[in-house]
C-alpha cells in the first residue's frame, strides 16, 4: 500500500471527556490527547486533512437528568438506566408533560434494538449566553492542532454532533435513532464518501466504548468501496473507555478487527506513514 493523501479523525478531544476536572471524564483520556497532540506536531507533514468531531448538546436533553423525575421531584443520578417498565411504574417519568408519549416510544424503541438508555452528566454544554469550557478541546490537541492549520500543512474540519436534545448520539455519522424531521440527526453520507476519498483514515479520540465505537461501526456498516475496510487504522494509545465499560470497548475493537480495522501504537504511526509514503 502506497499514500499521499491521509487524513485524522478526531473525535471529541473535549475538556469533558479528557480533563481530570471535566463532567464526564474518561480515565486515561488526558494522556491519550498528549499523545495524540505530540503525534500531530510529528506528523503533520504527512497529514492532508484533520477532522475533529465535537460533542455539542442543550442542558435540556433526553440523556441528562433533569428529563426525568421520580414521585418526589428527584432526577435521577449519572448512569442511571431508564426503561419502559419504570416509566409504566412511575418511578421515573418525563419532567416535560409534552414529550411523555414522546419518550416512552423513543426508549421503546431503544430497548428493540437492544440499547439501554442511559443518564449521563450534564456535559459538552452550548449556549449563546455563556462560555461552555466542557465542550472545547483541551490545549494538548487544540495547541496541535492550531500548528497544523498555521503551518499550512492541510485543511481542519469540525463537525458538531449530538445538538438535538430528543435523541443520543454517540456517532459522528448519526443519531441512536435518526429523526425525520431533522437531517443533521440522520447519517451523514458526505462525511463518509469524504473519508473513503483518503488513502488512508486514522483515527482516535473519546471514549473508545462509545462515540469512537460507534462510529467505526457506522463506517464499516456503510462504506461503498469493500478496499476502504482497510484504510482505516485506530491509534490505539490515544483512545479509551468510559469507566466501567472497558469490555464494550474491547469486543467493539475485536468485531472492527475482523472486518479489517487495524491497530497501530502512536510511536509506530509516523515509521509506518513514512514507510508508505508514496512521492
């Protein structure tokens, strides 16, 4: 395999995910990022492209507590799982009177599919009236990344994911459930055929149990082009779990491994880039 156009797939870097201090901390994630920061400066020669996902949600989401309420008004803590069942028994139920009809189907709809719906922190907050520090990347990776966009060396994309509040989204391609009425929730084909343009895709970021999870399994579930299965190569040490969801993200790594997701340690990415390199 010959390259010369290469592109990295950043997925939420965020303050949240990968600051000791963040509302969601992923353990591990701040070390990871140094890493990957470190591997951008080295090897941004090499890289064409950076894209860089962000978590971007309204206080007022179906995934944080203050959705749902118990008899006695309490929300319900972080990691909370809310099922149909509960809601039928009323020990949680929808604060907002309208979207009760609303949520049961959507966790109904949820549990078809075999996922359970669960409460995390309030995290990766927007608002126009105040700064959200939780949802911007952490200097290790926006300091990197800012040498890679000043030095001319390619072109940086975000993407925000996550921002309708009616439903989850862990992939940077869609929605848990898509809705109709809002495209930015349903799968995001230009995104994908923009990856698949590249000889080859790395990819890291937080949490390796989930939004990098899933969204591996989106890629490989909808690539048009069966050699595209292996351009895409997961650094391995600038990725890691939500705590307590280490064998989520290992069996979703073995799965990918069998449809031709490879592994490489950040100390081999740039040996192995330049052992491709194609002038």
């Amino acid at each position: 395999m010959s390259a010369t156009n290469i592109c990295l797939l950043i997925i939420d870097p965020q303050f949240d995910f990968c600051y000791r201090t963040g509302s969601l901390f992923v353990p591990g994630a701040d070390k990871d990022m140094k890493r990957l920061g470190d591997l951008i400066k080295k090897a941004a020669h090499r890289i064409s492209k950076i894209y860089i996902s962000l978590d971007s949600h309204e206080f007022t989401s179906i995934f944080h507590p203050c959705w749902f309420v118990d008899e006695e008004g309490n929300n319900p803590e972080p990691f909370t799982v809310i099922t149909t069942k509960q809601i039928e028994k009323g020990v949680w139920i929808p604060f907002f009177v309208d979207m009760v009809e609303y949520t049961y189907d959507y966790i109904a709809d949820l549990e078809t599919a075999g996922k359970p719906h669960f409460i995390w922190p309030y995290h990766c907050l927007m608002s126009a009236s105040y700064f959200s520090e939780g949802r911007s990347m952490v200097p290790s990776v926006s300091e990197a990344v800012h040498y890679f966009d000043r030095g001319n060396f390619g072109d940086v994309s975000y993407i925000n994911k996550g921002m309708n509040g009616c439903t989850e989204q862990f992939s940077i391609f869609k929605a848990e459930l898509p809705l109709e009425e809002d495209p930015a929730t349903q799968f995001n084909r230009k995104l994908l055929d923009d990856l698949e343009s590249y000889d080859l895709v790395l990819v890291s970021g937080e949490a390796g149990s989930h939004c990098v999870a899933e969204s591996l399994k989106d890629m490989y579930d909808n690539f048009t082009n069966k050699d595209s299965a292996n351009k895409i190569i997961l650094i391995s040490d600038t990725v890691s779990p939500v705590k307590g969801f280490a064998s989520v993200q290992r069996e979703a790594i073995k799965l990918l491994k069998t449809r031709g997701l490879r592994c490489k340690h950040s100390t081999n990415i740039l040996k192995y880039i330049n052992s491709i390199w194609h002038n």
